[in-house]
C-alpha cells in the first residue's frame, strides 16, 4: 500500500488518467474495453519503473483497487455509469471471462465504491 501512495503522490498515473479519460470518446464496446485494458497497462508500468519492486511487483487487488480507483477519480469522467452500463450489455468479450472481465469488474468495483464514498455526510 505504501508504494501506491508514493506514486499517486507524485502524480506518476498522469498516462493512465489520460488513457482512461479516453473512454468517453469512444462509441464502440470493444474499443472501450481495449482503452480499459490499455489503462491497467498504463498503472502497471507505472510502478514497474517508479516502485522499489520494480518489475518484480505482483498485483494483487489489494494494491490494485486503490490505484485504480485513484485513476478513475483523477479521470473525471462525467458519464462513467453509463459507460459501464454500455460496455456491460453490448461487450461480448466479457461471456467468456478471463483478464479483461477482471478489469471490467474492477471498474465496476471502483465506481460502485466513488459513488457509495460521495454520499456519505
């Protein structure tokens, strides 16, 4: 948890907050979920090159999450659960499982959680 503080600190996720931001230019499914899987190749080499564990860091969704959710925060994307909604219903790549279904769902997780956080007092 630390190492992503310190690179959330310094702002080292700018390249995957602006691959994210992307997501709302796009109208197909599939390119939206190739900008989604593009984002998490993004916070990957990102602290490949700046955490001390470089590339031998193994995610876990413990340290995944809080990045993730800082990307997507950072990101502001005015529509993102309509996005969400639009890849869900209309992406046939997520019948099958596999990696890009774990991104989608950690997208889902994280705008669940910045929604569930917002309307607390």
């Amino acid at each position: 948890m630390p190492m992503i503080r310190a690179t959330a600190r310094k702002k080292f996720y700018k390249s995957a907050i602006h691959t994210l931001q992307r997501l709302s230019c796009e109208f197909n499914p599939s390119a939206k979920l190739a900008i989604l899987a593009e984002t998490f190749s993004e916070i990957s080499a990102c602290v490949t090159r700046f955490a001390e564990a470089g590339e031998k860091h193994v995610w876990t969704t413990d340290d995944l999450l809080p990045a993730f959710m800082y990307v997507t925060v950072r990101a502001q994307l005015q529509h993102l659960g309509a996005e969400i909604r639009l890849i869900g219903d209309f992406a046939p790549q997520l019948r099958g499982g596999g990696q890009i279904e774990l991104m989608f769902t950690t997208l889902k997780a994280s705008y669940m959680q910045i929604c569930k956080e917002k309307s607390l007092p």
